[in-house]
C-alpha cells in the first residue's frame, strides 16, 4: 500500500505543475500597459512654455472639467501625424487641451507650434523627462483624458480618428 | 551623465546603480534601465537620483515606481498572489524529493 502512494502523490504533483505551466501559455507575452486605471494626477511644480513662469500643476488642473494632456515633442515624429487632430479636438471647444513639451528645445518647439498650429490652451515645459515618469508615461506621444483630477484613460502613442471618437464619447 | 561632485558618492552611486539594475526599461527589450540609454531609461535614472536625495529607502523608490507602472517594472518580484506559485515551487519540489528520497532509502534499510 505505501509503495502505491508515492508513485501516485508524483503523478498528481508533475499533473498540476503541468496544468499550472498550460495555463501560463495563454497568458500574453507582450507587455501590455494598464491604460483603463483611475488614478490621481500627480502634483508637480515646472516652468509654463511661453512666458518660462513658474507654475503648479494645481493651477492647470480644476475639478469638474475634461482635460486632454497630450507629451509632445518637436523631435518627435508621430506627433506630427496626430497634431491635425488635436487641432480639430480643439476647435470643437469641448475639452481643454494641455500641452506636455517633453525633453525639447524651445526654439524647435516654437517653430513646431508656428508651422502647424497650437492647439494647447496651456503648455509646460518637461525638460528632462522627469515629470513624465510622474505620469507614469512611456515617451512622446503620450495622452491622458483626465476628469476631476483623475486619469480616466491614457493613450500610449500617436491618437487616431477612432481614439478621437472615443475621447468625444468620453465627453458627451 | 555628469553629475555635480558634491552628487558623487560612492556608496550612493552603487545604490542607484543597484536600483536601476532591477528596473526594467519598459520601452526596450530585455534591458534593464541601467542598461539602457533610452530616453524613458534617462529620465528613469534621474527621478532615482532624485528620490534618493529626498531620503527615500530602495524600497520605498521600488513601491513608488510600482504604484507609477505597475509590477513588471521590477525585476525581482515580491511575494503576492501572481507569483506564489513562482516562490513556493521550488521549496515544495524540494521536501517532496526529499521525502521520496527518505521513504525509498532510508526506510528500506
């Protein structure tokens, strides 16, 4: 009888080890960012685009209204493609969008706005990439949807017309 | 990367150089932030340099960055529901074989 038990308890273990490392194939393997969290926008002090003034980011956050935080940068390629559609955003004056200039010269940056249009009503300067990690961003382009001081939705990457809708959804 | 010299501490610079070897550089594949020369892994390496002027301990910078992106951004797991199986295995594997071991040589003789 004893001997019986053990070559059992061996098959029963090697079993769910089996079933354990099954399972784990159907999980994914590419890492996929959580982009469906709320959380609190981080709190943080930097220098306003124009004028170089100091600000805070309470000062650019109010409560009850829909804000589009979008890292740009004049570098960056993609953020030319989606900048169009953060004119349009704009136009339909449905959201204030605020303007991330990330690791940039301003120079650049100035002639990035003249020769395509600026569509921020506010925009602050990260220029070592240090407020970014604060949001917990990834790189340039980057946007955040937030609503009373808290991040609804976050879009890594160049925004298309299909996310704009998305975002339009989000303010009706 | 210059750092000011009064930054320059030797004991300071291994524990950054021991917190960025345990982040992962999200945007590149299989390198830590150490290794990485990224933008993300750059700014990444300043915010540690950052907190740790602040006074933070390693694993409060550890929770910080969990808290901004999550789990996988740490190379050495801690012990939670996602990774017990990953902890407790091995210690299981090793009283079973050693049980084994004992019933099949030990109470023979």
């Amino acid at each position: 009888m004893k001997n019986k038990i053990l070559p059992f308890s061996v098959i029963i273990i090697f079993g769910i080890i089996f079933f354990i490392f099954y399972k784990g194939l159907e999980d994914s393997k590419i890492y996929t960012p959580d982009v469906n969290t709320k959380k609190e926008i981080p709190v943080f002090n930097t220098k306003e685009f124009f004028s170089g003034e100091n600000v805070k980011s309470s000062s650019i956050f109010e409560l009850d209204k829909v804000y589009l935080l979008n890292i740009w940068s004049s570098w960056c390629v993609p953020c030319r493609q989606e900048h169009p559609l953060l004119m349009n955003l704009n136009l339909e004056n449905k959201l204030n969008i605020i303007g991330m200039n990330y690791k940039d010269n301003l120079k650049n940056a100035e002639n990035f706005l003249k020769e395509l249009g600026n569509p921020y009503k506010e925009i602050f300067i990260d220029l070592d990439g240090t407020i970014a990690i604060e949001w917990g961003a990834y790189g340039v382009p980057e946007s955040f949807l937030i609503y009373n001081n808290e991040i609804i939705k976050k879009y890594i990457g160049p925004l298309n017309q299909e996310l704009v809708d998305e975002i339009n959804l989000f303010i009706k | 990367m210059l750092f000011p010299l009064s930054i320059i501490n030797a004991e300071e610079n291994d524990k950054r150089n021991k917190i960025t070897k345990n982040l992962r550089c999200l945007i590149c594949q299989g390198q830590s932030v150490y290794d990485s020369d990224s933008e993300f892994a750059n700014s990444l390496k300043i915010v540690v340099d950052k907190k740790l002027q602040e006074g933070l301990s390693e694993d409060q910078i550890y929770e910080y960055f969990k808290t901004k992106y999550g789990e996988w951004i740490l190379y050495d797991p801690g012990l939670n529901k996602n990774t017990y199986i990953l902890w407790l295995l091995p210690i299981l594997i090793f009283l079973i074989g050693g049980a084994i071991i004992y019933k099949s040589f030990i109470v023979k003789k």
